[in-house]
C-alpha cells in the first residue's frame, strides 16, 4: 500500500467537507475492493475448512477474528464522525486547498 501523498490527503479532507464525512468514509472503504475480497475469500476458505474439519475451536477463533474487525471498523468509523466538527472548526482551509492542488508547506 503506498503512503498518500499531502496533496492526496489534502483532497481527501477537501471531499470530506464537501461531501460529509460520512460518504467519504465509505468510498475510502470502496477504494479497495480486490483487497476486500481477498480478505473475504481467504476467511470464508478458512471457515469452511475449519467447519469441514470439524475443529470448532479452529472455527471459533475465526469468527471471533471477524467480529473483532468488523468492531474496529465500526468503532473508527465512530470515532471520525465524534472528532469530525470539531475538525471543521481547527483546519486552516486555505493551506488544505493549497497542499490539494500541489504547493507544499515551504512555498
């Protein structure tokens, strides 16, 4: 995964204010979809072979595993919409708008 870049993470603010936090949530996690279905296909593969197996511990940790990503989703998802007024009210939107169309801090 490549790390973004400041004008990539300045537009993505820039859409967030634009669109709501809340769409710009989703189509952060729309951004990925093979690496979504990876992730799904590689559970559901390990699931079915634990359950064919018939290893209900094996099976357990699995789904325990699945919950506990689905609640760390969740709960960042919470988290941004909690923080996200008051993000509004302390970014300096000029220097956003900047860093979006490529000028970096030092210019």
């Amino acid at each position: 995964m490549e790390t973004p870049t400041d004008s990539k993470s300045a537009q993505m603010l820039l859409d967030c204010r634009r669109d709501g936090l809340k769409a710009t949530q989703w189509r952060q996690l729309k951004a990925n979809p093979g690496r979504w279905i990876a992730f799904i296909a590689i559970l559901a593969a390990l699931l079915t072979i634990s359950i064919f197996l018939r290893s209900w511990i094996f099976t357990a940790l699995i789904v325990g595993y699945i919950f506990g990503v689905l609640s760390s989703y969740e709960s960042w998802i919470k988290q941004g919409r909690l923080v996200w007024a008051f993000y509004l009210k302390i970014i300096d939107w000029t220097k956003v708008e900047e860093l979006a169309v490529g000028k970096t801090q030092g210019d």
